[in-house]
C-alpha cells in the first residue's frame, strides 16, 4: 500500500506540473473561503458595534411616548418610579420651536426635562451643567446647536430666545440663560427620536407653563442592569396602561394602547434580526462562490484523470491498488483545498480589517467561524475530488495503456 508520504509527493509533483491550471482552480476557493471569513469577521464586528452605540445612548433604558395629548401626567411618572427596578425617570416633552440668538432666527426642536434625564439618557457635557429642577428659564444646547447652526457660536451664559407656539395658535417666547453645552455623543443611534447634538433642553415645567399646559409626551427611564430592562419594561407597560384605562383583555395588544413603549433590549433584537439576516444573504454567496470552486477542483481532477490515463495504467500494473489510486486523487484534491483555504483565509482576514479599519469598527476575528470556514474548503476538496479519483482507482489497466 502507497504511504501517504508519497501520495502527498506525487500529489504536489501534479499539481506544479500544471501550475497555472492548478492556479486558476484554487482561485475558486479562494474566493470562496475569503468571503466567508470577511463575513464572519465583519459579522461580529457589526454586533459589537452596535453594542458599544448602543452603551452610548444610555444603559438599560426604556422609553414609553404618545401622540395623544392629556394622556400622561404625574400619575404615570409616580407609577414609573414605584414599578421594581427603575432607578432613574424624566419625564419628557418635545416640539420644534424658533430660537433667536444674536438676531439670528432658527427652526430647533426643544425638548422639555427634568435634572434625572441627564443621568438617564447618559448626557455627556463639553462645558457648563445640565438642568436643575431649582432653575427655570435655563437652557442646555446641543453641540451642533451651540456651534453649526447659528452665525455665531452660542457659549455658556449666552442668552436665546425660544418661541413656543399654543395649541390654540398663540405664540409664547421667553429668554433663557444658557448653563450647558452638550457634548457630541460618539453614538449614530437615536433615544426616543431625540438626538441631543440637535435639540435644545429645558425644563420641562417651564415648557408646559409657557404652552399652558400640565401634561408629559412621555417618560424615559432607566434599570439598574440589562439583565433586568426587558422585566421591567414589561411591567411598566402593564402598570401605564392600567393607569391609562387600558382594559385588562387589551393589556397586551400594542394596537389598542395609545402609547408606544421599547427598550435597550428591544433593540438589540431587531440589529440582531438585521444581522443575521444580512449574515446569511452573504454567507449565500460565499457558499455559491465555494460551489462553483469546488467544480472547478472537479473539473482538473477529470482533466488529470483524462490526462494520466497511461500513467494510471502503468501504475496499477506496476501493483498500484485501487486503495492506492483512489487516496492519490484524493490528497491531490484535499491539497488545493487546503492552499486555497490558507490564502483565502488570509485575504479574508485582511479584507475584513481593511473594511473595519476604513469603518472604524472593532478588530474581531472569531478564531472557532474562521477555522471552520478553512476546514469547509479541506472537506469541499475532498468531496470534488472523490468522483475523479474513483474513476482514475476503477480504470482496466490494459485499456489504460492503449489510451492514445
């Protein structure tokens, strides 16, 4: 019986004596087993991109709101503080008022707080302090406000006016003092709609006193563990909506309720959904790219086959088995899997760093998807090859050797 040894040694002596075939063949593999690294890779680097997005828009929150007016006041704040595991509330209230700064005028959305919300929503300072409920006519910008959207750049202890309008078409303007400027969160998500680069906070009792009213548009809070928000959050819903005069048979069906409520947890599942889905689209593709490798090893493996036929008759005449035969075509195969597994493994790393780099994305390469996707390419040598190799070990060798 052949030792592998020599299976091995003629199997590369075949392969370097077609080299540009052999080439061009373990190209598809290549490719194959790059894409499927570079979407491993990239796949998780995605996830933890979103993870650490999501840390900066604040930790374990939950966010309940309405369109409706008069729906939400003090009693549902006070029923958001007693529900088990919130740590911190705000109440809060939006609407897209006319700032004047310096005699210069523009369409900004204000968003009207409580001090609890800086906390909450994970607000980050560049300079100054956020609200304090012993303060009224106080405002806190956001960074692209305080330094992009007017003609000059609005400091601490600068002075603007906010134009509010009633609902009755009255429009009410204050001045206010400004105390903070918020910093540029790092953070491409959006909390409840509100990006704080491009809002202007107030308290929120100064909002409703100067649009006459006593009503919130919504409550943002907070868990002390991620762990935890998905619980909570169910029974936050559950309290609100009895608070709300939500029948109990209607208690959980979202299309009834006049009010929306979702959470960190909520959206780390609809990334992940996106995610996966996105995962196995390309994937798909990797797979078609790695079939159509794997007929091309086929494809040179009958073209040996053909090419060998004398030889092949030489060698069972010499005493070659169709054991012997058979792992000899098979090695030859398993062997441009196995280069075009290492390359393509390698140019699958470097393409997913390139694109993480060029992204600024975390650096993950899971070392356990990565191998498996190298092995893919050793079994899809293995099973290309077995066909031809079967047909070179069944080959009569006398009609091997009459082959012209």
């Amino acid at each position: 019986m052949i030792k592998l040894k020599d299976s091995l040694m003629l199997a590369l002596g075949s392969i370097n004596s077609a080299k540009l075939r052999s080439a061009l063949t373990t190209l598809g593999i290549i490719i194959g087993v790059a894409a499927v690294v570079a979407n491993v890779s990239l796949g998780a680097s995605f996830n933890q991109y979103f993870t650490d997005e999501l840390g900066e828009i604040g930790d374990n929150f939950i966010i309940i709101f309405s369109d409706e007016r008069n729906l939400f006041g003090d009693s549902q704040l006070d029923v958001i503080k007693r529900t088990p595991g919130v740590v911190g509330v705000s109440p809060i209230k939006q609407q897209t008022a006319e700032v004047t700064f310096m005699s210069t005028s523009r369409q900004v959305n204000i968003q009207g707080t409580t001090q609890d919300y800086a906390d909450v929503a994970n607000i980050q300072l560049a300079s100054g302090n956020y609200l304090s409920d012993k303060n009224q006519f106080v405002a806190v910008v956001g960074d692209e406000i305080a330094n992009e959207r007017f003609d000059r750049r609005i400091n601490t202890r600068n002075s603007i006016d906010i134009s509010l309008r009633r609902t009755d078409g009255t429009v009410v303007t204050q001045t206010f003092r400004v105390v903070g400027v918020i910093d540029s969160p790092d953070s491409e998500f959006v909390q409840s709609g509100a990006e704080p680069d491009t809002r202007i906070f107030i308290p929120i009792s100064v909002m409703n006193q100067m649009l006459d009213e006593t009503d919130y548009g919504g409550f943002s809070a907070k868990t002390a563990t991620a762990e935890e928000v998905r619980t909570v959050s169910d029974e936050i819903d559950r309290n609100i909506a009895r608070s709300v005069g939500v029948s109990a048979r209607n208690i959980d069906d979202d299309d009834v309720k006049p009010y929306s409520i979702f959470n960190q947890a909520d959206i780390v599942e609809q990334l992940d959904e996106v995610s996966n889905a996105l995962t196995v689209l390309i994937t798909s593709v990797a797979l078609i790219a790695l079939l159509v490798g794997s007929i091309g090893i086929m494809n040179i493996m009958l073209v040996t086959v053909t090419e060998r036929t004398k030889e092949i008759g030489l060698m069972k005449s010499l005493g070659f088995t169709y054991t012997d035969l058979l792992s000899l075509f098979i090695v030859e195969a398993i062997i441009i899997g196995v280069i075009g597994g290492i390359f393509g493994t390698l140019l699958g790393l470097a393409g997913s760093f390139a694109v993480e780099l060029y992204l600024d994305l975390p650096h993950l390469f899971p070392v356990t998807l990565i191998v498996a996707g190298f092995m893919i390419s050793v079994v899809i040598g293995l099973i290309a090859g077995i066909y031809p190799a079967n047909k070179a070990a069944k080959m009569n060798p006398v009609d091997a050797l009459r082959q012209n």
